[in-house]
C-alpha cells in the first residue's frame, strides 16, 4: 500500500500512519521542526495543522483565504516570513489545488521547507502533476469524509529516503 500509493502521488516512499492528524505531526518532526520555529500556514483549515505544530513547541502563523478558492491567499504569504519561519505548510482545499508555483519560489528565495497537507486531494494535478508532489513531504488522509476512505488512516509521502526512515521511526511511538 505504501509503495504504490507513493507511486500514485508521484512519490518515491509512503510512510502508512494512522489518521491524518498524526501524518501531519510525523511530517513535521521528521522535517526538524521544533521549539520556537515558525509554520506559515491558512487560517482555513482543520485545526489538526495549528496543533501538529504547537505539539511540537512551534509556532502557527496563520495567513487568510482567498475569496474565491478558499486556499492560502499567496499574496499575504512573503510579509509573514521572519528569520523564525522555518516552514510553509501548504493545505489544498476541497479539492482545489493551491497555486503552487509562487509558493514554491517563495520557499526556495527564504530557504523554507514545504508541508504539503493534501488530504482531499486524492488523483489532483496542478499542471499535470499530482497534488501532494510538490513540497519535501506530503500528507494525506483517508478518514470517511476524504475522496479515498478506510474509515480512518494517513499517509506520508516523499521522495527523501532519511526523512522516510524518520517517519517510520515515529510512527512506532
């Protein structure tokens, strides 16, 4: 199940978890994001983003919608970067993926990982890429209200073969 779900979001290793909630937080740790570090992330989303942070001693700072897609409004996302900010954590929403290509150059002119939250995006593309491929890890879940459902599950996926053998270390705690 790993292997080929990786395979299917464009992705060399899974990580199989059990909720999503907890694919968020192992997405975190294994990137190294700890006490007092900053995650850039949209004020709409489930809470499950703000608290894999907090969990971990780090701090959510939150960016507003867009009005029309509901995403991270991009346009607010370089005046909250400070020398804390150490990730963004990229949540695609209802199915509607977030515009990633000024996001990730923006990651890459700060020097800052991406968390991509791909939890309803199950067979998305932007450009003809599968959501879920863009940043240093993704996660996914397959709780009943997710387009991909066991009743409960997550997964982790990226292309990184240390950050796979992290996830897999903490998922076992």
């Amino acid at each position: 199940l790993e292997d080929k779900f990786a395979h299917l979001m464009g992705r060399k290793y899974g990580v199989a978890v059990c909720n999503g909630s907890v694919a968020l937080e192992l997405a975190l740790k294994a990137m190294g994001i700890g006490q007092n570090d900053e995650v850039i992330m949209p004020t709409f989303t489930i809470i499950s983003c703000a608290l894999a942070a907090i969990r971990l001693g780090a701090k959510p700072v939150l960016v507003d919608s867009d009005p029309i897609t509901w995403n991270m409004d991009i346009n607010q996302l370089e005046a909250k970067i400070t020398e804390n900010t150490k990730a963004i954590m990229v949540v695609h929403t209802y199915g509607l993926p977030v515009d990633m290509n000024p996001i990730l150059a923006i990651a890459e002119k700060h020097q800052l990982k991406i968390i991509e939250d791909a939890a309803e995006m199950h067979g998305q593309t932007y450009y003809g890429k599968p959501c879920g491929s863009f940043g240093e890890i993704s996660t996914f879940s397959f709780y009943p209200n997710k387009l991909v459902t066991t009743g409960e599950g997550g997964m982790v996926v990226m292309n990184d073969e240390t950050l796979r053998d992290k996830c897999q270390l903490l998922r076992n705690l």
